[in-house]
C-alpha cells in the first residue's frame, strides 16, 4: 500500500465502536430472548423467515445463504441440524440437478410463528421505540449506504 493510513479521528472511532459494540450487544440479546421464549436460535430464526415469507415455504439454499452473507459450510452445517429437528426439509431442486431446495415444515411454521411475536416485542423495546422518527429515519439512510458500499464484498 503506498498511500498512508487514514487514521480514524476521536469522533470517527467513537461512532464506529458504538456502532459494534450495539450491534454485538444487540444480536446476543436478541439470540438470549429468541432461544429462551421460542427455542430457537438468532441463526435458526434468521433461515426460518424467508422460508415462511415465501409463498409455497421453498427457497433456493444458494439465495438462503446469500441473503444471509453466510458461506456455504456455515449454511449445511445449520440446515443439518435443522433437518434433524424437524423445522425444514432439504430437497434436490427440480429445476436443476446441482441445486438444494429448503422447505419449511409444518413444526418450523408453528416454531417460527411461536417465537415472531417475542422477537417483534424485543426489537420494539430495543431497537424502534428507544429512537424517534428523525433516528430511526437517520439509522436506516445509513445503514443503506453502509451495505451498498459492501455490496462488492459481498459478490
């Protein structure tokens, strides 16, 4: 690197340890809450969603991973053990023999409509109400603009 480092200002650092240390804070409660009222894990919770979102409950695994920035291991080590529970059902696809479906079960239905109420309330409490409109306005212009700019990362 022949340029010199842009160290972060006073200011700068502040925002950006903020930032993790409430987003870290925020995904390990959020897990506690989720696997103490529903059983289920943040990760578990996070494939369940799309799944019960989509109309006939299938999903691509490759689309589940990606929407999820998850690597392939990652995502066939949780879908696994998810089979295993009984919460979703790993299919060949169809429409193409290299490709895996996942389809949400009726026991991953009823685990994800359990638990969608607590974690609504966990993130009114935590994350919606604590901020006003203009925040919550603010947070979310940001937050696009922070994943647009990752989006060749994550390619």
């Amino acid at each position: 690197m022949t340029e010199e480092t842009q160290w972060l200002d006073e200011r700068e650092t502040e925002v950006w340890r903020g930032f993790l240390q409430a987003s870290q804070q925020m995904a390990a409660a959020m897990d506690r809450q989720l696997v103490r009222e529903s059983q289920l894990s943040g990760a578990e919770f996070a494939v369940l969603v799309p799944l019960s979102e989509h109309p006939d409950g299938v999903v691509r695994a490759r689309e589940l991973g990606r929407s999820l920035g998850w690597d392939r291991s990652r995502l066939s080590h949780l879908l696994k053990r998810m089979e295993a529970r009984g919460l979703l059902e790993r299919k060949n696809c169809s429409s193409d023999a290299r490709g895996l479906d996942v389809q949400i079960t009726p026991d991953g239905r009823k685990a994800i409509e359990h638990a969608a109420p607590g974690h609504v309330e966990f993130v009114r409490t935590h994350f919606v109400d604590p901020l006003t409109r203009a925040e919550q306005d603010a947070l979310a212009s940001a937050t696009r603009k922070i994943i647009a700019s990752l989006q060749p990362e994550c390619e």
